[in-house]
C-alpha cells in the first residue's frame, strides 16, 4: 500500500496515512472528507561528504566497516 499524505481543508490538519485505491480518507483530527493531496517528499539528496565515524560506532556506510575507516575493530 502507498503511503500519502493530505491536508484537511477544515481543521488544516496534515497526516499520512497508508491507503488502498478504492479507501476513502477522513481527517483523523476532525473526521471531514475534504482533503488536499500534498507532494510527498520521500527522500533526502545527499550529500557529496561522507560523515565523520571517527571514535564512535559508525551511523555511517556500513560498507566502510572493516577497512579501518569508522573507528570499529575487526581485527579479531
């Protein structure tokens, strides 16, 4: 199921919610069928510079673990 999401044109309430094609969208906030599709932004652009794992446990590319780079020993 795809993920949408809407404004409420009554209460001005934005939400996603997950919907099938033939399910009808009611405001969680007030319960109103007038909604407006927004333009759902669903990912970020990255950035051209890697992050910086030096000294903690990488939140960064997995695949640089091991080759010495994120500050993890896999030396054993």
């Amino acid at each position: 199921m795809p993920l949408y999401e809407y404004k409420c044109e009554k209460c001005d309430k934005s939400f996603e919610i997950l919907q099938r094609n033939d399910e009808k969208v009611v405001c969680p906030g007030c319960g109103e069928t007038s909604l407006e599709k927004l333009f759902s932004v669903f990912s970020k652009g990255a950035s051209s510079e890697l992050p910086s794992c030096e000294g903690s446990v990488p939140s960064c590319a997995p695949s640089r673990c091991g080759a010495g780079t994120c500050g993890m020993d896999m030396s054993y």
